[in-house]
C-alpha cells in the first residue's frame, strides 16, 4: 500500500480526523496514542454505580500519563459520567487507587493534588461534594481497603520513598560508596473520622499483597523482608494482627505466592501459588491454608489452564479467572468435591487494573476493563458473561491492523499455542514477510488485547508483515505442568517450541521464508539474542532489555531471587547451567542483523547485558546498532522515547526484509 494510501486509512480507521501530515509509522504511532487508556475500575458493593480511572489528554489529543476518575450510576445508562477529583482545577496528575465503602456510600482514592507526583488519600461521598484529604505523607502510598464494617482504611505504604516501587520502574544510579538502602512497604491504617495515620506491620517487612480478615482484626499478607523487588520471590503468607502488629507465618513455601483472600467464615486463606517470574504476573494453581497455619492444600489439581486472580463467593465457593490457551475465562470452584462450572471464555483480555474483576457483595456481578485485537479497551458491568458497556471513550477507534487467529501446533509431543496477526488487507495470492514477537516472562503469556504504542506487533500488521506471538514453554494457558517446563532449559525447548510455530506458518500461509524477524523485550529479548545464535533463518532481528550472559546477570540484576527456582541454584554453585542457556556462548555463530535496545536505569535486565551483546557482534563484524535510552527503567514511561524504540525497530525491519 501507498504511504498515501496508508495514512488515510489510518486516518479513518483508528482516530477519526486530525493526523497531522506526516510519514506512515508516526501517523500510525500518532494514532494509537490518541486511544485513552482505561487502568482501573470498580463496582459499588450494592451494584449501583461503576468508577473507573482513564488517561486524560494532552494539548495535542494524545492519551497522556495524567488519569482522572469518573463515576457513572448503572440505573442511568444513558447518562454522561461525572469526574470525581480532588484538583481544583482539570490540569493534569495523577489520580488512582479506587475504593468503595462497604455500604456503597463513600469512594476512597488517591490524588496528587495537594502536591505533584506525591499521593494523598481521599474519600468522597458517593452522591457528590468535595473530597475530603485524609493523609498528608510523604512516600509511596498505594492499594486502599475499606475494613470490613466501613470505619477505617488501610492501605500500602513506604515512608519516604527513593524512587517509584516496583522492578520495572528505573533504578537509581550507583555512585560514590555503594550501600543498599531498603525500602519497607508496610500496612498502614487511616481513621476517616479523625485523619489519624498508624503504621501497622512490622518496619522489617515488606508487604505485597493484603487482605482484611472477616472480622476486620487482622490481616493476611505476602510479605518477606525488603528489598521488596528481589524478595517477592521468597515472600511467605502472614498474618499480622490490626492493633498489635504481631506477625505470624501461616505458610512457607519455595512457590511464588499472588492474591491472598481470607475467607468469610474467617476459618482459611486462599491464594494463588506456582512458578512465576515477576510480580503481578499470577498464575499457577489455587491453595487453601488454615488461617492459623498449617499445610497448603491444591484446590486445582492438574487443571489445564493458568489460575490469575481469585474471590470467594461464599464460604463454599471461590470465582476465579484463568487464562486458558491463549484466552480468558471466569469460573466457580466448588470446595467440596473440587467441580469447576466455567461461567464465561472470550478471546480477549480482562482486568479492573491490578485484579480481574471487581464484584458485587454476592459475587454475581462484576466491573471490568475488556478489550481484545477487535475491540479498544472499555468498562463493563453486570452480571457475570452478561455485562453492558458502561464506558464509551474510545468510540472512534478502530483497527488498523489485520485479523488474528490463534494457532495450535505439535512441538516435541506438546501442545503448544500463540496467536498469528495477518497482513492487514490480506491477499493469500502474495507472499509476506514475517515477524515472530515472543513474549517476556518466561511466565506470562501473549493474550488477545489492543495494542499500545510499545506495540510492534500492531504496526508491523499494517505494514504488511505476518505476526507471531507464541506461548511456548514456560507460558502461562496451559497449566503449571507446561509453566514449569523450561526449568533448566532455557533456550532449548522454548525454542524449538517457537520454531515450529514458524514452521507450521511456513506449512499453511503465503509467508517468504527469506524475509522473517524475530523480536522480543526482557525474556523475548533474551529469546532474541539466543535465538539468533542458534539459527541464520531471521534476517532481522530487534533485541528490547535482553539478557546475553546468564552468569554476568546474576551479579548485575536487581532481582537475582527470581533465578533460583529456574536455574535450581546460584551461579556460584552451578555456573554451567547458566553458561548453557547463555547466547554468548554461542556468539560467533551470529549473522543475523540485529538491533539492541534497553533503558539506563534496568534494573530487572540491566544495560551492560545488551553491552556485552553489541559488542560481540561489533567485534564479529555483524550488523548491529545499540541504542540507550536515559533514566528508563525495563518498562519506559517517556513517551518519546516509547515513540522513538517503535520507530526504530520498525525502521529496522522495513530496511532490512522489506
């Protein structure tokens, strides 16, 4: 297609008028921006009215980092939303973290109004008037929760914060005598009626995850000892009294642990248990635990699919989302006798932010944020499978990509899955180039979702390529058994699973085999580098935050906790494990070019990894170029330069299998 052509598309297609003149990628680039980003949304107890958090735009119409809150009752569908804000005026920042009063009657969230970038809690009135401050802290303030019987609020907090929490946010740089300060996130309670603040868990120990008991006396927690980035992989399942702070063990365990929930009879704790990557990645199998402590008992057995997120219903019940081959459902587990009803599956994704869905008191209905390849993101509400939009901000958007097939190939006697994007406007007499874009993790998983700018996949469609996205080994979809399956081998069996995904396109679709790329960020950027010492069959390749030296990375990363359960020990007692899966190793049979790119300030897969790699291929004459982008960390936030690392590995592709 003509660059003429390809702007009017977009142009009709994705964002409505006002493109500015300009080249294909930056108009397509421009496009996505302009789709607002819904990151939060809940449902009020008693089902009346829906909230949720969406960008605001910027001077030129962009979806820009500042968000807003809207509210919107049920009973009235044909109703504008009202903003709920703390600002005194519509300028931009950050307001988030939403949370409903048991009674439905009050909204708790968090606003950086009093002062740029530093969180405060408020709470409003559900029918409308001001909000109320309730904290003036200073730190990380994040996840509020009402208490059962609505008195107090408790959410997470790090007093005096260095930098923004998480391990894909940037680190800070090392200079001078290097010491390790630690940061604990703590539970910390507020009294609405006075404002008064306490600190609840221990100043040792960093809290992840938490959930108010029953009775509102305790709390249960995923929570190790900081720093919190590394420590997550060890964390244990707690109980921590409300007024003592008294801290007891309920369970340890060498799994990775996400979602804990207190039953209602007050008698067990569930959770999500099983081998994951990075935190907020949740899958794994379902574990019920005596809430005075004791042995963890499977709830999911041998289930074939990936367990996220989980609520009881009732004291017999437990709903729970998975992803199941490349897809999302919503299901009921029955605690007696182990049955599972599946109330819904759609291939697309669904989230209120950082959970699922967000329910009403008798678990029937829910809140959602849905989107997929076809649909922009939007909130949803109502009976579980039989929601009704509620949102209606991305009206205009449409794809400007082609449609998406899910794919199910044999690999070493395996079932393995991922999704294949077509050449927008598709002609089977052509022949295409194709890109294979894998995933980071390795526990995670490529799911049905509308694209971001950080999105290659969705340009690279509308530029005429064939987009793979596999699951392989170590993905999440097709149950713990199949997760586990790259332990100790990474790069063999993840790799031959992609390749023969390659090989099935090969087999049923017009793709040139002499113009294929390959691409990844984090593990898929790590993928890249291997895959790229292991085969000349890419032409092209893009390597985003990858790993080329497994044993240099374990003294460099920020969150070395993580290799453990893969590698099974340290590189100190085992250096030949790590150096087997190492793409150095294997470096000088490297011929493909390839485009190396990472932020400054990664902690997760810091930049001397790409470094290293570069400068192998340098020094071995093959085509590279290295780009560093300052003060990112493993997720970039700067939206130049998210623009610029997409136009470049676009540009890269383009020039060289185009």
């Amino acid at each position: 297609m003509r660059p003429s052509c390809f702007v009017a598309v977009l142009i009709g297609l994705l964002s409505g008028a006002g493109l500015r003149a300009q080249n294909p990628v930056d108009a397509f680039i421009d496009a996505l921006s302009r789709v607002r980003k819904l990151t939060e949304t809940a449902l009020a107890p008693d089902g009346s009215r829906v909230v949720w958090v969406q960008s605001v735009d910027d001077k030129q119409g962009f979806a820009s980092r500042s968000t807003a809150i809207f509210v919107k009752p049920l009973r009235e569908a044909r109703g504008e939303p009202r903003r709920v804000t703390a600002r005194a005026d519509t300028t931009g920042g950050a307001e988030r973290g939403l949370a409903w009063s048991p009674d439905s009657q009050r909204l708790a969230f968090l606003s950086d109004a009093e002062k740029k970038d530093q969180l405060q809690l408020y709470v409003t009135d559900a029918n409308g008037g001001a909000p109320r401050q309730l904290t003036h802290l200073k730190g990380s303030l994040a996840d509020p929760a009402w208490s059962p019987d609505g008195k107090l609020l408790a959410f997470l907090f790090i007093e005096d914060a260095q930098r923004v929490p998480g391990a894909v946010e940037a680190v800070k740089r090392d200079t001078g005598l290097v010491e390790q300060k630690i940061d604990h996130q703590r539970i910390a309670i507020v009294d609405p009626s006075t404002g008064k603040v306490r600190q609840v868990s221990p100043a040792d120990l960093y809290v992840h995850e938490y959930d108010w008991s029953p009775d509102g006396q305790a709390f249960a927690a995923t929570a190790a000892p900081g720093p919190g980035d590394d420590n997550w992989y060890i964390a244990q399942l707690y109980r921590i009294s409300r007024e003592s702070g008294q801290t007891t063990s309920i369970f340890k365990t060498p799994m990775q642990m996400a979602v804990p929930r207190w039953s209602p009879d007050g008698k067990s704790v569930a959770f999500i248990g099983g081998l994951m990557s990075d935190e907020g990645a949740n899958g794994g199998d379902i574990y019920q635990v005596p809430a005075a402590g004791g042995e963890a008992r499977n709830l999911t057995p041998g289930i074939k699919s990936s367990p996220s997120w989980i609520a009881w219903r009732d004291a017999g019940h437990l709903l729970f989302t998975d992803n199941v081959r490349g897809e999302s459902g919503i299901n009921v587990l029955t605690l007696a006798g182990g049955s599972i009803e599946r109330l819904w599956i759609g291939a697309e994704s669904i989230t209120t932010g950082s959970d699922r869905l967000s329910l009403t008191r008798d678990g029937m209905s829910a809140a959602l944020i849905r989107h997929s390849f076809s649909n922009p993101p939007e909130v949803w509400a109502g009976p579980i499978g039989a929601w009704k939009q509620v949102s209606n901000v991305n009206a205009k958007a449409r794809p400007a990509w082609g449609d998406a097939k899910s794919l199910h190939w044999k690999s070493d006697g395996m079932d393995v899955q991922g999704w294949l994007l077509y050449p927008r406007d598709y002609d089977a007499a052509r022949r295409y180039p194709l890109i294979v874009s894998v995933h980071g993790g390795p526990a995670a998983s490529d799911t049905p979702h509308w694209p971001g700018v950080r999105d290659w996949a969705s340009t690279m469609s509308a530029r005429g390529y064939f987009v793979l996205m596999p699951n392989p080994r170590g993905s999440f979809g097709m149950g713990a058994t199949f997760t586990q399956a790259n332990v100790k081998d990474f790069g063999y069996g993840d790799f031959r699973d992609i390749m023969a995904g390659v090989d099935e396109v090969l087999k049923t679709l017009p793709v040139d085999a002499n113009r294929m790329g390959l691409t990844g960020w984090s593990y898929g950027g790590y993928m890249t580098m291997f895959g790229v010492t292991q085969t000349t069959r890419f032409r092209a390749a893009v390597a985003g935050a990858g790993i080329a030296n497994w044993q240099s990375y374990y003294g460099e990363n920020q969150i070395d906790q993580w290799m453990i359960p893969y590698f099974g020990a340290s590189v100190y007692d085992d250096p030949a494990v790590y150096a087997r899966s190492s793409p150095i190793t294997f470096i000088k049979n490297v011929k493909t070019p390839t485009l190396v790119v990472v932020g400054e300030r990664d902690g997760e897969c810091p930049a001397p990894q790409s470094y290293e790699f570069w400068h192998a291929l340098k020094t071995l004459g093959v085509e590279t170029q290295f780009v560093i982008y300052p003060n990112e960390g493993h997720a970039f936030r700067d939206p130049r330069n998210i623009r610029d690392v997409s136009k470049r590995a676009i540009t890269w592709f383009d020039d060289h299998l185009k």
